[in-house]
C-alpha cells in the first residue's frame, strides 16, 4: 500500500523534488515521510520490495530512500534492478546495524549513500540535499573555484595551491553557497534555509560557529580567500588577489 501527494511548487516557484520511501517499519516510513513533507519534499512511501520496484522503476523520483530489509524483495535487489533498467535516480540506503555487508553491497551497486538507522534528522535531510546537488550535476568532477580554493563538494575536500584538508557536510556546503554566490552577499536566513531548511530552529548563532570553522579552515590553508561579515546584510567572500 502506498499513498501519493500531487506535485506541488515551492513559495518560491521551485520544482518540488519527489522522494520515494520504500521501509517496511510502518511508524518510521509515516514519520520520515511527515518530516520530508515539512522539508517541502513530495513524498510517496510503500512498505514492501514488490511495491518498491515497480515505483522506482516509473522513473518519477528525483530520489529513493530505500530500506535493505524488506519483505517480498529485498533493497540491494531493488537497486540491482533498477540501476540494470538505467535509472540512475539517486539512491540513499536506510541500513540497520549488522548490515555492513549490505552497505557496502549497495554502494557497489550503484547506491549513493547510506544512513545508518536510528539516523539524525538533520543528517539525513543534509545526506539528502547532497545527493540531489549531486544529481543536478552534470560533470563528474564538480569542484568550485574562487581565488585561490578549490572545493570538492562530493568529497568535501577543499584545496588551495597544493594543500588539502577535508571540510565537514556543513562546511563543504555552506562554503559551496559563499562561492556560488559570489561577490553578493549572503544572509544568515538564506544560509540556515539553504542548509537546515525552510522550518529549521537553527539559530543565528549556528551559521556564525560554521563560519569560524571556516576561517579558521582557509587560515591553515593560508588561503588568500577571507569571509567578510558585512553588518547587518550577511557574509561574502573575497579573493584578495
Ligand atoms: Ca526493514
């Protein structure tokens, strides 16, 4: 059994992404499925492995979170297919302990991710906004350039002229937001939506740790790059060459 939602738009006007939920413990597939509705995800969720194939296999989903055991088909055999069908929608695996084999099964198989259960909320929703940046991705190397740093969001490394350390999700994606965005400057409100979403508790003083965390970062790099606080209006980073 399954239930669906029509597609919606964003108050912004952006595509909503479509998830597909295939997990078999009923209470947490009703609760993933409240908290990624809130997210301003459009959810569908089923509880079986017959269920589940025939859904990923429509091709609909901008992403699966896909539980390993399941009755009826199992998840890896689910991935096997779909990935053998060409679908190449991004697969996060919800793996329970003692199901490392598995895990490590489904990454060969063409799995993007995995999340170990009982997982963090805000984990799984930062795992999740990856692999749809991901997926948005066209070229296989997706470094960003600014001045003189190189960031890798995939791998979350950041580089500059031969040194390199590796970033947390956080960082990598709140640095990926600074560099996209150029010489406009960012708000602490767009960098909590961007990377906690649009309902999240997250306090300013959040967003103003993670940038102390990256400066501190770019200073051991001793990259020329500085993230300038503009009072009152937000961050922009500046080359300095
Ligand atoms: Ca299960």
């Amino acid at each position: 059994m399954g239930f669906k939602t029509r597609p919606r738009r964003s108050t912004e006007g952006e595509a909503i992404m479509r998830l597909l939920i295939v997990e078999d413990e009923i209470h947490l597939a009703e609760a993933l499925t409240q908290i990624l509705r809130k997210n301003h995800y459009s959810v569908d969720a089923v509880h079986d492995g017959q269920s589940g194939l025939d859904n990923a296999l429509s091709g609909i989903y901008d992403l699966l979170l896909l539980d390993i055991m399941l009755p009826g088909m199992d998840g890896i055999s689910i991935l096997k297919s779909i990935r053998a069908e060409g679908i190449a929608t991004p697969v996060i695996l919800l793996t329970a302990k003692g199901e490392v084999d598995d895990k490590i099964a489904g990454l060969d198989h063409g799995a993007d991710d995995y999340v170990a259960k009982p997982f963090n909320t805000g984990e799984l929703l930062a795992r999740i906004r990856a692999a749809l940046r991901r997926k948005g991705e066209v070229v296989p190397d997706d470094s960003l350039k600014y001045g003189d740093i190189e960031l890798h969001p995939s791998s979350l490394k950041l580089s500059c002229q031969g040194k390199e350390l590796k970033l947390i999700l956080k960082e990598s994606e709140l640095l990926e937001l600074l560099m996209t965005r150029k010489s406009a400057a960012t708000s602490k409100e767009q960098i909590i939506e961007k990377l906690w979403g649009f309902d999240s508790e997250v306090e300013h003083n959040n967003v103003e740790v993670y940038i102390s965390f990256l400066r501190k970062k770019l200073a051991f790099l001793q990259s020329a790059v500085k993230i300038n606080t503009i009072r009152g209006v937000g961050y922009v980073l500046e080359a300095n060459v």
